[in-house]
C-alpha cells in the first residue's frame, strides 16, 4: 500500500481548482483596492518604498487568504 492509494482524482481537480480561485480572488481584490485609493500602490511599494503600506498590503493578503481558506473548507 503506498501513500498516494487512498488520494482521488476529484480531489486532485478541486485542489487545483481552489488554488485557482483563491489566486483569482486575491489578484481581485489588489485591483479593486488599487481602484479605491486616491495613490498608485505600486508607485508608492516600488519607487517610494513606503513601508507601511506594504505591512498593511501583506497583512490584509494574509487576512484575505485565511478567509478564503477557511470558505473552502466548509
């Protein structure tokens, strides 16, 4: 018996799937903030190097991602 026996091809196709949906969702959701901000996020992250945006960005991607994993999973 090896590991991979018990692993079915429906869930192979839905994990590639969700890790699609969940990218789409989160590329989403940068464009929608960028939309919404009066500044342009990526001139302030890679020409200014304003770092507090970008701990604010990467906090509310990791809050995004825990949202979205945890709506998968129910």
């Amino acid at each position: 018996m090896t590991a991979f026996d018990g692993i079915l091809f429906s869930e192979i196709v839905a994990t590639i799937f969700y890790t699609f949906f969940g990218l789409f969702l989160l590329l989403g959701s940068w464009w929608l903030i960028e939309a919404l901000t009066p500044f342009s996020l990526r001139k302030e992250l890679e020409e200014d190097q304003n770092t507090a945006i970008a701990i604010v960005m990467g906090a509310m991607f990791i809050a995004l991602a825990i949202i979205i994993a945890a709506v998968m999973r129910a």
